[in-house]
C-alpha cells in the first residue's frame, strides 16, 4: 500500500511539472529540477518495490 501512495505521488509531481512547462519553460531550473526529482523518486521507488517483492 505504501508503494502505491509513493508512485501516485510521484507521478502527480512530474505531472505537475510537465503541466506548468507552458509558463516556466522546458529549460527551466525549476522544471528540470522538478522532473529530475520524479525520476530520482520513481527510481527509488522501483528498486524498493523489487527488493520488497523479492522476499
């Protein structure tokens, strides 16, 4: 259950920052601090849910 509260929000986080890519710019810091995030979180996420599923 934990896990899929984790991946929910971090898809919400990198749709968020995909929506607000009209007023910030693709280039932006703020942009691409905020998708680098999701992938760093989506990336820990999965290797977490792959060391759990395995026990």
């Amino acid at each position: 259950m934990k896990g899929r509260a984790a991946v929910t929000a971090d898809l919400a986080f990198a749709v968020f920052a995909i929506v607000r890519t009209p007023e910030t710019g693709w280039g932006s810091a703020q942009t691409l601090l905020q998708l680098t995030g999701a992938a760093v979180l989506l990336a820990v996420c999965n290797r977490s849910f792959h060391l759990v599923s395995r026990r």
